[in-house]
C-alpha cells in the first residue's frame, strides 16, 4: 500500500497546479503548519518522528505507549537548531545569508512522513487564497527521517523534485541505491558494511552456530539479509532468522518465544530497535529465557533506554556496533537550554514541557496529575533527555546542516559576504552537495561516497550491568576503509599472541601451554597456519621465502649470455677470435717475406688455426648446461689446445734443429722435416683424442643439479663424470706444456731475430702459470664462478700464446718492414728491445696474477 499511498500524494501535488485559477493560488485541503520553525534567506526542512501512532490492540503484547515520543526528536531538532545558530552567527560561513528551519512530525508513519515532506516541498502551507502565486517557498533540502522505512516513502517522493533527503539515521542498504533514491544521502553509515561487521566480530569470538531476530521491515529483513550471506562466506551457521515487530499477535509472539526455546545455540543476533525490545524484554523474562549472548545493532545496543528497561538484565553481556563516541562543543548546553523552544514552537513546547517532568498544566480536580509549574529544572531530574549518550546522532544532525550549509557557501560564491540570497536550483544544489567535503570543528571529515553514504566506522560496544547501575564499554573498533583484514580490532587476553604464519610454537619451560614462544622457522622449513606446532621441509627444488610461509621455486643459477660476466667473456673470446684471424690474414699476405719463412709458415697458420678454435670453445662454457654442451665443452677445449701445443713443441724442435743441422757433418733436418712435423702435430692430438673418446664412453660429463653448494638457490653445472678423465686431458696438456718451455728455454742462446725460443719460452711461461693458479682456483669457486676461471684460464692462456709469439712479428711486418730481410733477421736483437719485450711478458703475468686469483677466492 505504501508505493500506492505515496503516488497518490504526488498526483495530488501535480493536480494542484494545473487547479489554479490563472495566476491566482487556491490552496488544498487544510494547511500543514511546522512543530517549529524560524524564517530565514533559505529554509532547511527537518522531518523527525516526535509522536507514536501505533494502537492498543486486544490480541496483542502492544502496550499502548505515551502518546508523545518527542524526547529523542527533540534532541535531533535542538541539534539543528544549534548548527543553524552557529552557522548564522559564523562570519565565514555564508555571511550575510541567514538559515531558517521548518521541523515538522512524521508520527513515526510512512504517509505523515510523505505529507510533511510535500508540505516542505510545496511551501505554501499559509497562503491566503486569491492572492498571486509566486515560485513556492520550498526548503532547499530535508534533513531526517530517524527510520529506514520512513525514509524510503520520502525519498521517493521528493526525489521527482530533485530535493535532497539527509537522513541521521537510517541505516538500510537499499537507501545507497542511486536508481531508486537519487536524492537521499546520510551521515550514518549503510547497514551493507555493519551487517558485515557483525559477522566479522562473530567469527572473531569463534560463534559458528547463532539464532537471529529481525525487525519485520525493511531495516530489519535487508540488514538481516546482509548478515545472514556474510556470515555464510565466514562459514557461521544460523539456526533460526525470526521476525518480529510489536504489533505482532500474542501467538505470533509465543512461537517466537517456543522457537528459541527449542534452539541449541546461545548467541542471539538482534536486528531491531529499541522499542522493540520493550516488548521482548518482559516477554522473554516471562518465559525465563535467560542467559544468552546477544548481539546488536546501532539501533539499540548503545541506546541508554534499552539499558532502563532490561530489569532483569537479560542483556547483561551484550555485544554489538555502535557509532563512535563523538563531542561537539557547546552542543550538549544548548540541548539541555530548553527555554529558547518556546519562542520556536509554542505548542510542542508545552507538550514536551509535561512529558519531560511528568506534570500536567491543566489538571482535573479529582486527577492525581501533578500541576506544571513553568519553574521546575532539568539539573533535578535524569531521564533520557539529559542523558546524552545519542551524541553520535546528535552529531549525524549536526553534520547534515553544515553540509547544506557548505555547499550554499560554494554554490553562491561566497567570500567576505555572499553576492546572492538566491536560492540555488534543486538540482544543481543536489549535484553540488554530493560532491561537497568539509571539515567539522572537532576535525572530522564529512563527505558522501557515490552511494551518498559516509565512511562507515563503528566502535564494538560491551553493555555491562551492575547493580542497578549500566555502563557502555568499548573494546574494539571497526573500520571499513581499512584492508580486510585490518578491518576489525579487538583486544585479547592471552598469554603468548598467536604465532603467524612462518613460526612455530615452542613452549615455555615451566610454564602452561598457553605460554609460548613463536620461533621462526629454519631456512627451508615453512608453516602456512597460524600457531603451527612444526615447520615442514620445502621439497628439494623448492625453498622458503623470506617470511618462511610459503615454498617457492629455487633459483637456478648458471653463467649465462645475458649477465655482465657472460657478457664479458663473450666479447673477449669473440676479440680473441678476430685478432687470430687478422693475424692470419697479414702472415698470409706477407707469407713469402723473411721472417714468415723463418719461423716456420705452416705450422704457424696451423697454430693459429687451434688458437682460434681455443677462443671460440670457450663459448661453450656459457649457457644452460646440457648433454651436447658438457660433452663438448671438456673435449673441444681438450683438444684444440694440444692441438695449439703440439704447434708449439713443433716450431721449438724445428728452432733446435734447424741450428744443430748447422753443425759440421750433421743431417738431422732429414728427421724432422715438413713431413714429420705434420706427424708429430698428428700424433700429439690424437693421444688427446684417445683420452677423450676413453673419458667419454667410460663416464662422460652430464649436467648436474648442485644442491649442496647453495641451501637457497641450484647450481646448474657440467658433472666431470670421471674426475681421472678430467685430469687427465689437462695433465697431457701440462706435460706438453712443460716439454715444450724445456726444449724452448734449451733453445735461447741461438741468433736472436731468427730465433722464436724466448717467444715460445715467455708464451709457456704464461701458459703453465695460467693453468697452474687455475687448480686452486677452480677448485675454491662456487657456481657460476668456477666456469668463468675456466674460460678465464683458457683466455688467458691463448691471448698469452698469441701476444708473445705472434705480436712481435706483426709489429715488424706492419711497423718496420726495412726490418723484415734476410739480413736484419741474422743481427743480434738489441738489449733494449729484448727487455721491453721481457716487460711485457712479465706485466702481463702480473695482470692474470692480481686479477683471476683473487677475484674468483673472493667469490
């Protein structure tokens, strides 16, 4: 009937105007007049619900309650009352402009509160008739209703207008739809994020089995919907969810009462008002239904007349949300300063006057009736007017007038004065007060989300009941702009906190197993659970991250192309190789001059062949392990260097024996010629060739996960295989080696510029230093490091073979071709040049001493 109603009234509006006869008004039905009021530039209307209108009824536990229920709403008008005051006297806010009100009473029902709303609306309510009509004198907006179904009829109505509805109290989720109530907004926060609240505060107290009680209306069956799909997702069950509202039959009330008797869970989740439990109270200490946990809503749980009426403290214990504690200076004085009323509002005064102090002016003579002196005083009594434990709403009225009041400010472009006392246009006044945000003068921030709500945030409120004598406490706090699960805040009493995930739980000694110490848990290890008694063992290729709570993929660590050391090597094997082909090009193209000639054309192209072989197999030492590549990276680099040696052993023995052929009656060249040469450069690498193909089908390298060296991360390397297949590859090339710096070093006395002894001998020299670091080296290293000494070592020792034997040659190939006859190649070398010769070979000694060494131990 409610929709119904409410387009009725709205017709009616419309049918008005089109019954005016021409530009002359005729007013409909009878006037509305406000309980109180106070002209001004701009009206603010005020709709609070300052009587009852509920009926006794036979059948019914309705006690017929006093016919005025204007404490509360007199306190909500005072409150706006205050704001307008302070704001009219403010020389910030809106100079110049002066705020009037209008407050009328909805009688606590949906079609008074739609009527005072239309009489807000049409403004008109003392107009005489025939006279010219002029734009209607509307309130810019509304502030009220206190209830959520209440507020639903006004909102719809008045939305048609573009007039906004500012309720202090009305808490439903469906007002936050913006379809239906365009033009509502609140200063209390939506019951979509309480409803949640409760939930989060039941599984806090590890309450999985609860019965519930919801007003039968929208405020309680939306809440109460809200809370019963939240609680579901939280894994808490509800054994019952019953309505009820006080104009319930007697018998709809006992199968309430026989419903929770029969119930096995002792949590009672209440979504209702407080006169509800008026009604609850007595019946549930008729029935003896004593001793459960209640849980409540803003609606009643911090309300002091709940705390009044529970006589036999049923709701000793009780838990629920409140709004939090507030003050605004000078509010609680005015409130309590009810003379000024009388000026307002005359006929309510007096009204208020006698329910306050329980007095009658006018009293019958046979009527026990106490008369009303007009003298009597507030600080004499103490009732629920004096008691301001409602400050929060009285703070939500508050706030709502500094809203309007703020967007005027903007709207007018108000500075030191304001330009205009035009009232703005609805809808552009609505659009503005939307998007206003301000501060209070206690600091709090006001503002209205998309949904024209506030920020929700409530205070977790314990009643507790000793004696005759009630107290509020808080003991925790709920805040919904903050992450889940920060949300909500309760204090504990325990005696160790609850170890986090990544911990485990060790027992005090000497202590209850309450008390314990939470100790990480070890590298490794993880617990995901909080108070977890032990801490499990990551599978091998998996690790604990740094907060020990979950398992995570090792890191896998190899030396690779894209890092700066691969990259490094890269670009130095690569060099090496371009340097050993350009040497080859300028040995080839003076190929018939007399210094190529005399040291031995073919087997220097052939040495520089292996020396390029050398640098590029070092490129296989980079890279993600695999099969192909751990093969090929022990034999290629095996084999291309004795392949390089064995060209070196042959170029020293032809230096030996081409100087003793010089000796009378000798004929040793016949013995070592081109031919023999090729075949011991043969022999030579083939022996390597064999010690290869023997390492490689006993037990070739295989790329291995090294899980030892790291605890946090595997190493990719090449496995040997055969550790004596390893050493031996190398050990052939240390012997060639050594044999070659024998016989080079035995060669050093011959002529000097013909001679490539000293070359060979500095370039061994080098080479078996390189190799000989390379042990400890190689064997100290962990990772990655231990392939970039090999590539190191094998770098080093080919750039050392290539700078000694070959550079010298160059330079006088290029430089000092006069040089490069027969000659000059027979005239001894003079000192000058042999030392800058000798401290070369030996600086870069030092360089590979002062650099591999110690950076591959430090590592």
């Amino acid at each position: 009937m409610e929709p119904i109603f409410n387009l009725v009234h709205v017709v009616m509006v419309i049918i008005n105007a089109f019954r005016t006869n021409g530009t002359f008004c005729s007013l409909q039905g009878e006037p509305v007049y406000p309980l109180l009021s106070k002209d001004g530039d701009i009206i603010v209307g005020g709709i609070f619900p300052f009587h009852r209108t509920w009926e006794n009824t036979e059948i019914s536990y309705e006690v017929k309650p006093s016919l005025l229920n204007c404490v509360r709403a007199m306190q909500y008008s005072q409150s706006l009352i205050f704001a307008i005051e302070e704001i009219n006297n403010s020389s910030s806010l809106l100079p110049g402009v002066s705020l009037g009100y209008k407050i009328y009473d909805t009688c606590s029902s949906t079609g008074m509160g739609v009527k005072m709303a239309l009489a807000l609306v049409n403004g008109n309510e003392n107009s005489i008739l025939d006279e010219p009509c002029t734009k209607p004198t509307q309130a810019q907006a509304i502030i009220g209703e206190t209830y959520s179904s209440v507020s639903m009829a006004i909102a719809k109505t008045v939305g048609p207008f573009s007039i906004p509805l500012i309720s202090h109290d009305a808490t439903c989720e469906c007002l936050s739809d913006k379809r239906i109530y365009p033009t509502f907004l609140r200063t209390v926060p939506s019951d979509y994020y309480q409803s949640r609240a409760m939930a989060e505060m039941v599984k806090q107290f590890g309450w999985t089995w609860v019965g519930a009680i919801r007003r039968d209306d929208v405020y309680g069956n939306s809440g109460m919907a809200a809370f019963t799909e939240a609680a579901e997702q939280m894994g808490i069950c509800l054994e019952y969810s019953l309505p009820f509202i006080r104009t319930y039959s007697q018998e709809k009330v006992l199968r309430i009462i026989q419903q929770i008797k029969s119930s096995t869970s002792r949590v009672i989740v209440a979504f209702v008002t407080y006169w509800d439990l008026e009604i609850l109270l007595d019946v549930f200490h008729e029935h003896n239904i004593t001793g459960y946990q209640w849980v409540g809503t803003e609606g009643w749980i911090s309300d002091s007349t709940v705390a009044r009426l529970d006589k036999h403290k049923i709701l000793q214990g009780a838990i629920g949300l409140a709004i939090p504690k507030t003050t605004v200076s000078g509010l609680k004085d005015f409130i309590l300063d009810i003379n000024p009323l009388k000026s307002a509002g005359s006929a309510i005064f007096t009204e208020f006057w006698e329910t306050l102090f329980n007095c009658k002016y006018t009293v019958q003579n046979d009527s026990e009736d106490i008369m009303c002196t007009g003298q009597e005083k507030l600080s004499e009594i103490e009732n629920e007017f004096t008691d301001m434990t409602m400050m929060p709403i009285f703070n939500n009225v508050y706030k709502a007038v500094y809203a309007i009041a703020h967007t005027l400010h903007n709207l007018l472009g108000c500075k030191q004065t304001c330009p205009t006392k035009k009232q703005p246009d609805p809808l552009t006044f609505l659009e503005h007060l939307k998007r206003v945000r301000f501060k209070t003068k206690e600091g709090e921030e006001v503002y209205f989300d998309k949904n024209g709500d506030p920020a929700s945030k409530y205070e977790i409120i314990n009643l507790q009941t000793i004696d005759d004598h009630h107290e509020f406490v808080t003991v925790g706090y709920y805040d919904s702009s903050l992450l889940a699960h920060n949300r909500l805040a309760m204090p504990v009493s325990v005696c160790s906190e609850s170890c986090p995930p990544g911990t485990r739980k060790a027992v005090q000694k000497g202590k209850p197993i309450c008390c314990f110490d939470c100790i990480p848990c070890a590298e490794g290890e993880i617990s995901n659970m909080t108070d977890s008694i032990k801490c499990e063992q990551c599978y091998q290729d998996f690790w604990s991250n740094t907060h020990r709570n979950e398992c995570v993929k090792k890191e896998i660590e190899f030396l690779s192309y894209e890092e700066t050391m691969g990259i490094l090597l890269t670009a130095f094997s690569i060099i090496g190789t371009f340097m050993t082909i350009i040497i080859a090009i300028i040995f080839f193209r003076h190929k018939n001059t007399p210094i190529v000639k005399a040291n031995n054309s073919e087997l220097s192209f052939l040495l520089l062949f292996s020396l390029a072989l050398c640098f590029l197999c070092s490129l296989t030492f980079i890279g993600q392990p695999s099969e192909w590549s751990c093969v090929l990276r022990h034999t290629a680099f095996g084999i291309t260097f004795v392949l390089c040696i064995s060209c070196v052993l042959g170029k020293t023995i032809v230096v030996l024996m081409a100087f003793r052929a010089t000796l009378p009656g000798s004929n040793v060249m016949k013995w070592f010629g081109p031919p023999q040469q090729r075949l011991s450069v043969l022999a030579f690498t083939l022996i390597q060739v064999l010690i290869c193909v023997l390492w490689l089908t006993t037990s070739p390298p295989f790329p291995f996960k090294n899980l030892k060296h790291y605890k946090e991360k595997i190493i990719l390397e090449c496995q040997l295989g055969s550790a004596v297949g390893f050493w031996a590859v190398l050990g052939y090339i240390g012997l060639l080696a050594l044999l070659c710096f024998i016989l080079a070093f035995l060669a050093r006395k011959l002529p000097d510029k013909f001679n490539e002894a000293k070359f060979i001998t500095f370039s061994m020299l080098i080479f078996c230093a390189v190799w000989i670091t390379f042990i400890p080296a190689y064997v100290s290293s962990p990772g990655k490091f231990t392939v970039a000494v090999e590539i190191f070592a094998i770098l080093a020792s080919s750039f050392g073979l290539l700078f000694c034997i070959f550079f010298p040659k160059c330079y006088i190939i290029i430089m000092k071709p006069e040089q490069n006859t027969k000659k000059q190649i027979l005239i001894k070398v003079p000192i000058f040049c042999q030392n800058l010769y000798i401290l070369c070979a030996w600086s870069f000694l030092f360089i590979y001493f002062f650099t591999l060494p110690r950076k591959c131990f430090l590592a």
